[in-house]
C-alpha cells in the first residue's frame, strides 16, 4: 500500500515487493455434536495483512494463542463454548481454510510439552504420510500471513505419495495433548441466473463507476478529518504533560508529525488519481457527444462503447472503471497502519500520564511504550 518503502515497478513487470500483503476474511464457526453442520458466530471480518509488521503475527503465535490457549472463548459474548467446539475459517481466492482444535488420543508427542510438532495426514490414502517432526525456531518464526498466501495459492505441491499437499492433506501442529487442525477446501461461488443473454450497458457500468468515486471522495474526506483531529488530540494532550515527560513527549510529538505528514502525502497523491480519472471520464463524455443526434442521443454509446475511456491518456478502460475499488484498497491498507501508530501513541500517553507531576525520572514502561511507537511509524 501507500508507503511502502520497497521497490515498486515502474509500468514494467510486477516485483514481489509489490505482494507483501493479504486480505482474508475470517470468521468464528461453532461445531455442532453428532452433526457436520456449523454455525456461525460472528460476522465475517476482513483483515489486511502487511507480513513481517505490528498488522501480522508469527506461524507459532497464532498457534499459541489462538489455538492451544485452552481458556480461550468464542468472540460471541453470548456464545459459552470453547475453542476447542469452534472452527475458526479464512476465507481467500476461492477457498476456506478450517483450523479446529481436537484432544490427541492414542498419539504421543514428544516429552517436552513446551515443543510444537506438526505432521501430515493423506485423506487419500487415509495414512499419515509425514512423521512427527518439531516446528522448529525459524518455522516458528515464520508469518502467518505468509503461511495464508502459500496455502492459498500452491495447490501443486504434493506429498511424498504423489498427493497434493492443499487439497487432499490435513495439516497438524500438536503441543502437549492438543493438535490443531487445517484443512483446506474450495468455496464453491453462486451465482444467480436471470436469462441467457444479458446485454452490456457500457455507459451503465462508467456512472456506476463515477457514483463509487463520489462515494470514495466523500470516505477521503471523512478519514483524513477524523485522523488529523484524533493527532491534533494526542498533540495538544502530549504537550499538557511534558514538563515531566520533556524527552519522550518531544519525541512523540515527533512521530505524531510524521504521521501527519503521511496522511497528508497519501491523501494527495489519492486526490491526484481521482481528479485524473475524472478528466478522463470528461474527455469521454465530450467524445461521445461528437457522436449524439437529436433522434438518438445515446448512438454514442453503441458505437463507441467504452473503447475509447482512457484511449489518450493510455490507460485501459478496466483500469480506469476499477479506480475507486483500487483506491478502496490501498486506503483500507493504511488506515490499518495509521490505527496501529495511534494505538501506540495513546499507549505511550497512558504510561506518561500515570507518571507521578513530582518530577520522577519516567520508567521504563514509558520508554518501551515510545520503542513500540517509533517501531510502528516505521513499518
């Protein structure tokens, strides 16, 4: 997204610097004894993954916290079970990833119950193919949203009996007497049918597209009024305590106007895009009045359809109709990390605010609170 310090492509061909995130949509199921059926308990939630930042968390955080923490409890207030009666699904590209905890019975893991083991199990051959072997440090280590993205998208990787390793394995990590369990599956896509044929109303489709880009004006507006008001807060509040806090307010003021700048650099070159798309769009619109009569003034439209949308700026016409979904994204990314600098500015706040005024050296919670802040600014 916006920001983003890596190589970027330049019109040439795609880098992987460009690739270093994932959206997923997750969702918390409860299982239902003696039947197959799931229950949803939460809505779905759209996540934003930047790998390797605040945003993601690591292979063997998410299987110690979301997996083997025994006492952890569905997302639904209202929902008693544990984690152990819940499936907890990431839905990506066509397919659903099911994690689900189970009690090991007639398996023996390692005596160190403090070490992650994972295997695998062949529903194909109905064997476990893989031994017992530990996760590892570096494995352990490793993204989970990275882990989202290989398992998603390698569907030709297979096991040592020649089956694939998405579609026909069951992936377990186990630790003391639980295994987590991750099976990968395809999310069929319904659709519904009206008639054989549907007729194309290219001009339908650009003020649909021109409607999103007013809608996307008017969110741009709103997001940057609430970010700058909620950074003038923390500003005017920093500045309130910092004659005992001299040091570490300065420096998190500091980062506050970073962050002011870059919302200000992003909102710009957003507001660039926008107006750019428009003039095209008003270029069209003038081409096609050319073409209008007074007995058919929307002949334009059927001759010209929309080959000529973005024809002498040289971008395609699915480019520009995709702008404001595009533009969507990228500030969605970014919000996602602006939220997490200020979450770590108001932490860093709430330590310095419960530092005595009688001129105490701050702790080193304060300290540690404005690590994480100037972390997170820099991701």
């Amino acid at each position: 997204f916006y920001g983003s310090k890596g190589p970027q492509s330049k019109g040439g061909p795609v880098t992987a610097f460009e690739h270093q995130g994932i959206l997923v949509a997750s969702t918390w199921l409860s299982n239902t004894a003696g039947s197959s059926v799931m229950n949803q308990c939460s809505t779905s939630e759209v996540k934003g993954i930047s790998y390797y930042t605040r945003q993601d968390v690591t292979l063997g955080q998410f299987l110690e916290d979301s997996c083997f923490r025994r006492e952890l409890k569905c997302v639904n207030p209202q929902c008693k079970k544990g984690v152990g009666e819940h499936t907890l699904a990431f839905v990506h590209k066509g397919g659903r990833l099911d994690v689900s905890v189970e009690a090991l019975s007639g398996m023996e893991l390692p005596d160190d119950e403090e070490e992650i083991v994972t295997w695998s199990y062949c529903t194909k051959c109905n064997k476990v193919v893989s031994g017992l072997r530990a996760l590892g440090e570096v494995v352990e280590r490793f993204s989970f949203g990275k882990f989202l993205e290989v398992t998603f998208y390698n569907g030709s990787a297979e096991m040592a009996c020649g089956h694939k390793i998405r579609d026909d394995a069951i992936l377990f990590f186990g630790k003391g007497q639980v295994a987590a369990r991750f099976v990968w599956q395809p999310v069929k896509a319904y659709g519904v049918y009206v008639r054989r044929h549907l007729t194309f109303d290219a001009e339908f489709h650009r003020q649909d597209s021109l409607r999103d880009l007013v809608e996307v004006k008017g969110a741009l507006a709103l997001m940057v009024n609430k970010f700058s008001k909620k950074i003038e807060w923390m500003k005017k509040d920093v500045s309130a305590i910092r004659g005992h806090n001299e040091g570490h307010a300065e420096v998190v003021i500091k980062e506050l106007k970073k962050l002011k700048e870059d919302v200000s650099y992003i909102v710009s070159k957003v507001e660039r895009d926008i107006r750019s798309v428009e003039g095209i769009h008003g270029a069209y619109t003038n081409a096609l009045a050319k073409f209008a009569t007074a007995e058919n003034p929307r002949k334009a439209i059927s001759l010209a359809g929309l080959d000529g949308l973005g024809r002498d700026s040289g971008a395609k016409p699915e480019e520009v109709l995709m702008v404001p979904w595009r533009v969507r994204r990228e500030l969605f990314m970014a919000m996602t990390s602006w939220n997490e600098i200020l979450s770590a500015g108001g932490a860093a706040l709430v330590a310095m605010k419960k530092l005595p005024v009688s001129g105490d050296e701050p702790g080193e919670d304060v300290g540690e609170r404005v690590r994480r802040l100037i972390e997170a600014r820099e991701e």
